[in-house]
C-alpha cells in the first residue's frame, strides 16, 4: 500500500509540472546530440558505426538515471527540509520500506519517461535502435537504482545545497566517465576497472548492446538490481535511525 | 493513554539539554496542555511524541506499547498538526487529503466523504481545487487540521494550531476540539495562546528550560495564585497583586493612589508569575 502511496504521489507531482519536466529532460540529450553527435561525431571514427548511433544508448542511460535521481532526491529533501511535508509520512502508519520502494519506483518511471524522450529526439538524428521488453527493463532497474540513491541523498543530506554536492561528486563523474560518451577501452586498464563497477557503467553498456541486437548479460543486470536493493535497504536504515529527521 | 517516563534529548552541537527527564502521563480522553515560554522545549516534546525525534533517554508508551518510529500500530493511533506549515505547495486541498489518506489506508469512498466534510466545515471545500501555495496562511492552518483529523484518530497532538487564525476562525476551531474531547479523544496541545489552554484543557504542564514545573488543572493553578487580581499602574509599569478573596482585592484596592484595575485571575497570570520568578531568581 506504501509502494502505491508513494507511486500516486510522484504521478502527482508530475502531473503539475509536465510540460516543465518534460522539456527540461530534452534540453541536454539534444545539446549532447547537436554537439558530440553532429559536431565532434563528424570528425570521429568508429568500428562500423556512426558515433551518434554509439552516444544515444548512452546518453538514454545518462538521462534516466540523472531524472530518477533529481526528481526523487530534489522533492524529497524540499519536503523534508522546506515543507516539513515529510513529517507526514513518518508520523503516518505507513511502512517506510514500503514508502521508500514506492519512491525509488516512482523515479524510475519518471527516468523512463525521459529515456523515451531521448529514443524520440534521436529520430530526426537517423539513429535506429532496437528496442525490446529486456531493453526497458535495463532502464527501469537503472532509474530504481538511481531513485533510491535518490533517496538516500535526500535523507543524508542536512541541508538543500548538500543535494546539489551529492549529484557533483557522485552523479556528474558517472555522466562522463560510464561508457556513456566513449567506450571504456579507450582509457587506461586501472581506470576501467574502477569504472566497470558503477552502476550506470553496467546499465549503458546494456542499453547499447540490447540497441545493436545482441543479447544482455544477466551480470549487469544482476549488478543493477543488487544496486537498487542496497540503496533502498541504506535508505530505510537511516530513515530508521536517524536521530533527528 | 500517552506515558512519557524520564524523557531526556540534547541536540547535536549542544550543551544545554532541551529537555531533562519529563515524566508525564495524559489519560486517555483528556484535553492537556502544554505551556512554556519560547524555548521552552514544548517542540521538542511534541516532535519526540511524533517519532520525528528519538530521545536521548527515556521513553514513550501509548496504552502500553512503546512508541517507535518503526512501530506502526502505536503511530496508527496518533495524528499530529505540526507548528510549521507542513504541506505540499503544489498539491490541491483535495490531494493533501488523499494523500493523507492513503498514509493510514482509509478506503477511497471514506476519504472522498470525510474530505468533503471537514473541508465544508472548515469553509475549504470551495478551494478544494487550489494548490496550497495559493491559499492563505489561515486556510493552510485550517487544511492542516483538517488533515489531521481525516485519519478520526484516538490521539491528536496539536502544536500552536491556531497561529494566524482570526478570532473568529479560532473559536470556530475551539468549538470544534471541544467537540472531538467530548466524544472521547485525547488531545495534547502547546499553545502561546494561553487563554486558549485556560479554555481548553483540563490540565496543564508548565515547561520550562525543557523541565516540566507544574502539572495541574488551569482551575487550581489559579486559585494558588490568587483568583482576584489587582493592577496597578505607576505610569511607568503595571504591578499586579492577587487575593484569595474579593474583598480582600477591594481593601487594597482602597488604599492604591494610583490606577488600578480589579479582576478575575487569568492562567495567563499564573504562566507569567511562575516564569517571572524563575528569572528573578536568576
């Protein structure tokens, strides 16, 4: 009941907003697409394919998880620092394991719907991807992993700046260094090992595997899931036990 | 019934506790308050009864099971409506509503049919379809309550409810917590309006520097302190003076050269000379 509570709010909250999500969530694929796809793609060479066609998987798994983590970590920590809404819920009966599913699925929705948004920009581009179930279900297992880490930055963070460092130290280097503008064999072995175990490395290397037609590794998407299962379970805990909320 | 035992809790950063060992107990279907100056600690108290805060020492039962954050059958029991405003800016009274609702797993058609009659009370319904951010101060202190008592709960803990209401809406809002203790539930309530807790609650606890001075009944308080007040103005301060009797107000009253000023003993005057003689002390 909690996880649908939770869902029904973000349906809510975007209902309002829409038009306003909606185009704040094009803004960047498109500039990313006009300016590495176009411009610097043109003068980029790949094995057998077009660098834009390489970039947008990548840049669907960018979108999804920097909107499943804003809009969970940016509302969450308005209501609980700005609106004193979150009192609400921690006072209510409602289960907060529950409620902290609900929010991390209701992100991930929120970051699907920007990955269509993407998939919808790159038409006019020429890129063709194929899309399948397993393909949406990468995005989803992202956006929740995202969303909870969403979460979990919303109740650690003391005040709302704290939200805005937790995406400059931890979201921004994901953005850029995720298999998500170049392929990792371009970087140096060290380097790629540390990368390979971050989540968002996992997800668009699935994304774009699943785009050109070859199957996804049950790895990663085990890695996504164990990922989502432990900011939530992080979440939960410091909701618990924090002293003062 | 609500059993705080030796509450203590010091802020992160502090060194001076905002509260130290408070032991109370609300029966149920009482009307108490809570009363202190600014800082007192009444907050504090309401958020640890909240589950917003944990305690340093001490704990919390509600009809014999400890109060927890992660105790959902306690906190079924309690509603709460905070100081602060504490409402969604872009959500409509109606979804407040909901959403609140669907926090306690009201079934839809009775959160559909309690909406429409605490917001018809409260004079909202026909703003029902406003986001919160363009009603006024008063109309979010009233949807609060009205929140608040959607869940019909066996305790509701009010912290200053009726902070920027008009005189007309906080009788209305008087008349209605009346109301609801008569039929049975237990209200907890921190007020600065101290005429409204002399009207209110059947008991009382004066807190101050987060210890609790005095728990007792508006009533007795006032016959202690004198039910007949003199004040007397010396054109620069008002000094008051009470008597146990009329008459004896009127004798001295008979000998003053200055202004004065017979009258009934309010709490207020309790609060005040309580207070006041702890910092002369000091």
């Amino acid at each position: 009941m909690g996880i649908v509570t939770a869902i029904w709010e973000k349906w809510v909250e975007f209902k309002y907003e829409w038009l306003k999500i909606t185009a704040a969530a094009m803004v960047s694929p498109l500039l990313y697409m006009i300016a590495l796809g176009w411009g610097l793609g043109s003068m980029t060479s790949m094995d057998n394919i077009r660098y834009i066609d390489f970039l947008v998987p990548g840049l669907i798994a960018m979108s999804t998880m920097n909107n499943s983590f804003s809009s969970v970590a940016t509302a969450l920590n308005t209501q609980r620092i700005f609106e004193h809404s979150f009192e609400q819920i921690i006072i209510s009966p409602t289960s907060l394991g529950q409620y902290v599913i609900g929010q991390s699925i209701g992100g991930s929705l929120r970051g699907i719907y920007s990955g269509i948004l993407v998939l919808l920009i790159a038409l006019p581009f020429g890129v063709s991807l194929k899309l399948s179930p397993i393909f949406f279900l990468v995005m989803f297992l992202n956006g929740l992993a995202f969303g909870a880490l969403g979460v979990l930055a919303a109740i650690l963070s003391v005040t709302h700046s704290d939200v805005g460092r937790f995406s400059t130290f931890i979201i921004a280097p994901m953005t850029f260094l995720c298999n998500t503008l170049f392929p990792l064999d371009k970087i140096p072995r060290v380097i790629q090992v540390l990368i390979q175990l971050l989540p968002l490395t996992h997800a668009s290397s699935q994304l774009r595997s699943i785009s050109y037609g070859q199957p996804a590794s049950l790895f990663s998407i085990l890695v996504l899931t164990a990922y989502s299962v432990v900011f939530i379970l992080l979440s939960v805990f410091f909701i618990n036990k924090r002293k003062n909320l | 019934m609500i059993e705080i035992k030796n509450i203590s809790k010091t802020y992160p950063g502090q060194k001076v506790p905002a509260l130290k060992d408070i032991n109370l107990t609300i029966e149920t279907g009482e009307f108490f308050g809570l009363l202190g100056p600014n800082g007192a600690g009444k907050t504090t108290m309401i958020k640890l009864l909240a589950t917003l805060l944990k305690p340093g020492s001490g704990e919390i039962y509600i009809d014999g099971d400890l109060l927890l954050r992660s105790n959902r059958n306690v906190k079924r029991k309690l509603s709460m409506v905070t100081q602060e405003f504490s409402l969604r800016s872009n959500m409509t009274p109606e979804q407040i509503m909901e959403l609140q609702g669907r926090l306690y797993q009201i079934p839809k058609a009775k959160i559909k049919e309690r909406t429409k009659e605490l917001l018809s009370f409260c004079d909202l319904y026909e703003h029902r379809k406003k986001v919160c951010r363009q009603l006024s101060g008063g109309m979010k202190r009233k949807l609060m309550l009205c929140r608040g008592l959607l869940t019909e709960p066996e305790i509701l803990i009010l912290d200053e409810p009726t902070v920027g209401l008009d005189p007309f809406a906080r009788r209305q809002m008087w008349d209605l917590l009346k109301q609801l203790n008569d039929k049975g539930m237990t209200i907890l309530l921190t007020t600065h309006y101290i005429d409204e807790a002399q009207y209110l609650c059947k008991r009382i606890a004066l807190i101050d520097q987060g210890r609790t001075d005095r728990v007792e009944s508006p009533s007795l308080l006032i016959k202690e302190l004198g039910s007949t007040a003199v004040d007397e103005f010396d054109g620069n301060h008002t000094k008051s003076r009470f008597f146990a009797v009329r008459e004896e107000a009127l004798k001295y009253a008979a000998s003053l050269e200055n202004e004065f000023v017979i009258r009934s003993t309010t709490l207020e005057d309790v609060f005040v000379a309580l207070i006041g003689k702890k910092l002369e002390a000091k």
